[in-house]
C-alpha cells in the first residue's frame, strides 16, 4: 500500500508538471525566429516561469535561466542529466526525477519544434528544461512512510499478542502434558492433567488420565500381589525352621547310623539327611531374602583385616588346598564380616562347582575402594546367562535344575555387597573362565549414623 501510495503522488505530480508545461509551449507559437539570441531565449523561458519551478533555455550552446529556485543551488544546462538532454535533442519530450545537493527534482525537457506551410514539423534546435523541486512530494511520503510503520508495528505487535495467546492455549496443555509424562515415566502413577475445555488436547489429557489411572491400578495390584508372595515366602520359611530344626536333628541321627544299616537304608538314610541340608539351607536362603525385601537387612560393621577374613572363608570351608590367592597385606575395612564371608563362600563355591581349576581369588585396594576378584579357568559363561546370573532361582543350565544349589546364593550375594554400597559384577576373561568382582568401599555410610 505505501508503495502504490508512494507511486500515486509521484505520478500525479509529474503529470501535472508535464501537462502545465506541454501547454505553456503551445502558447509559445508561432515563434518570432527559428534563430533566436540570449534576449528570444529569455523570453521564452519567462514565459514558463512559475513560483515553483526554474526554466532553462538552450540554443546551440546558449543558454539561459532567470534565477534559480528558493532553497536550491543554481542550476544550468551542465546539471542537466547527459541521456536526457540526448533524448530531448532528437525531437522527444522527456522528463526524469533526479536529486542534486540532497534533495529530489523533476526535471522536464521538451524540443520546440518549427512547422513551415506543406512541410513536416523539424527540431528547430531550441530546447526548454523545467525544473522542479519535490521537497513537498518527499515530505508527503515520509510522513506516508512513518503512518505505514506506525500501523505496520502496531499491526506485527497485536499480531505478536494474538499469536502469544493462541501458542499458550496450545502450548501450556501440550506442557503439561510433556511434564505428567516424565512424571509418569519416573514412577509418579497419582500424576494427572487438568482438562479444560472438549477440543482435542482435552481429548488427549482425558485419554491421558484414563490411562494413567488404569496403570495406576495395575501397578497397585501387582505391588499387592508381589508384597503377598513375599509374605508368604516369609511365612512359610519361618514357619518350616521349627519342623526343619527337628529333621535336622534326627538327620543327624540317621547319617551317624547310615553305615551300620543294611542296604539300600543306609542309602536312604543318607538321601534323607542330604535332602534335609539342602532344604535347610534353601529355608535359610529365603529368610535372608524377605529380610532384604522387607529393608530391615542391617549391617554389624567391624574394623577387619581383608586378607584374614579370605583366608578364613577358605580354611572354615576346607578350601585353602583347592584355592589360590593374591592377597595385598594390610588392607582393612569397615565390613560386615558375617556378609562378607556369605559372598566370598558363595563366589568360591559356585567357582569350585561350575568351573574348572585353577580357581583364584585376588584382592586389590585402593585409597576408597577394595576388590576381590573370584576366577576360575572353565570355559566361563555363555553371553546369554551373563545378563542373569544374579536373579532369583535362576540357573544357567537345565540340567541343574535339581542340583544341590537353591538359585538364590549369587543374588543373596549382590544384595549383601549393595548393603555395603558396593556391588558384585560377573565378566568372561578373555583366555577362558568366569571373573566375578566383588568392589566395596573402605569406609562405607552406616545408616544407623555410627558404629555397629
């Protein structure tokens, strides 16, 4: 729109300009000479004269010009534009807007032309120039140009707001929505949008609630269920203990006998007590886990010497002959011993059963930190088992599944080096065999805020 604007009054004006003057030359015929001198010259160029313009008129090189125009330097034939004063020499009116010292002129040449009786109108050679100030034009459209950003800001600034207002009734929902999301990703079910409106972000936050509240159920149910299991594992184990204390007893018994018995009651005498062991220790092993499921596992921590505990996992065991050991001199540590040796004998164990020898336990110290390294030199552990060796009652062949072995030793294992806020990692060596770590800190926090 400025620019059409802007266009409009340039045109309107140089059309005017040009029409005032095309009939200020026809009022000029018949002309007194076809070779006029200075004072012919200065007579047709007053005859053009007006307040706003200045008139130049040139005859093969004369030239003349009454004065020039207020606030503008004088002007001659000189500051005529070279292409212009061409075109006006051929025979063509011509006009062009130009800008002499700052400021925008128009300037308009026509070519008088001579006209004898039975002839074809000639260029006589005589040549007018007007020309005209547009300070007047140029304040006009600046003025139009200052409307035209005052309108467009306001415009782009109520635009902005609208815009703003629309983007916040579409973005808020949409960031709440993004923010319930991560809430419930990170285990936050109770977590809801509030709905506004029954457009389709309404729509979506009451799809969101809806399903936010279903798996809210299901979670509750299944944390239910998951707490009764272990209530019943708990239950049960503590309730076996007294009849189990009893079979042990008359295992013991049985065992002792088993020798002087006849065949095959010695022999069943024998499974008896055996199977009475390893359901004693499976009882024991689920007591050990409700107690860490149920977060009253506790730590008796004692100023040890690292190596002397290894050592005396493996002596109580029998172990020391089946074992080699590197173990760093006086490394101690904050540890619970009791735990300790429940994990070491369990690594060692399962080294001794599974693998093949040598079997090797290392133990390394640093500044924090202490590591004992548990390997032997069988053919380690499939890359599918490596992911599982650590979860309840599970075991890496089929064919153990009815071996002596509950499937809970290596995750009691775990649990017990997390209790120590440390943890117990499993890797193939690259030459062959299982290297289970065991990484504890020297001085690890006690939750009860002192010693045990």
């Amino acid at each position: 729109m400025y620019v059409e604007a802007r266009n409009a009054i340039l045109e309107r004006t140089q059309d005017a300009a040009v029409n005032t003057m095309r009939s200020r030359l026809e009022a000029l015929f018949p002309l007194p000479t076809a070779t006029p001198g200075p004072a012919e010259l200065g007579g047709i160029a007053r005859s053009l004269i007006d307040e706003d313009t200045h008139t130049i008129a040139v005859y093969h090189g004369v030239q003349w010009q009454p004065g020039g125009l207020p606030n503008a330097p004088p002007l001659d034939a000189g500051d005529i534009p070279p292409k212009l004063r061409h075109t006006v020499a051929g025979g063509v009116m011509a006009w062009q807007r130009v800008e002499w010292h700052g400021a925008p002129f128009l300037v308009i040449g026509a070519p008088l032309l001579i006209a004898e009786r039975g002839q074809a109108p000639r260029v006589s050679g005589i040549e007018v120039y007007t020309v005209r100030s547009l300070l007047s034009e140029q304040r006009s459209i600046n003025e139009l140009a200052a409307r035209a950003w005052l309108t467009g800001g306001a415009a782009l600034a109520f635009a902005v707001v609208l815009a703003l207002l629309a983007t916040r009734g579409v973005l808020r929902p949409v960031r709440e929505l993004g923010r319930a999301a991560r809430l419930l990703g990170e285990g936050e079910l109770r977590v809801r949008i509030e709905m506004r409106g029954s457009d389709e972000l309404a729509d979506v936050a009451r799809t969101f609630n809806n399903t936010a509240a279903e798996l809210e159920r299901h979670v509750m149910q299944l944390r239910e269920m998951e707490a009764d299991a272990r209530r019943f594992v708990a239950d049960v184990s503590h309730e076996l203990r007294t009849p189990l204390a009893a079979l042990t007893a008359v295992a013991d018994i049985l065992d002792e006998e088993a020798d002087g018995l006849p065949e095959p009651a010695g022999r069943a005498a024998r499974l008896v007590s055996q199977e009475t062991l390893n359901l004693t220790g499976l009882v024991n092993d689920l007591i050990e886990i409700s107690r860490f499921d149920s977060g009253v596992a506790a730590l008796a921590l004692n100023e040890v010497d690292v190596a002397e505990l290894v050592r005396a996992t493996l002596r109580t065991r029998g172990w020391p002959e089946r074992v080699h050991t590197e173990l760093a001199s006086e490394v101690t540590a904050r540890l619970d011993p009791r735990r300790v040796d429940v994990i070491l004998a369990n690594l060692v164990g399962n080294a001794l059963r599974h693998g093949e020898p040598p079997v090797s336990v290392r133990l390394r110290a640093g500044q924090d930190w202490i590591a004992v390294e548990v390997r032997d030199h069988g053919p380690g552990l499939d890359e599918a088992v490596l992911p599982h060796v650590f979860d309840r009652f599970y075991k890496a062949s089929a064919a153990r599944a009815r071996s002596e072995g509950s499937g809970l030793g290596l995750a009691i294992a775990r649990e017990n080096a997390r209790l120590h806020r440390g943890d117990l990692t499993v890797t193939n060596a690259p030459d062959g065999g299982a290297v289970f770590t065991l990484r504890l800190p020297r001085r690890p926090p006690d939750p009860n805020g002192g010693s045990e």
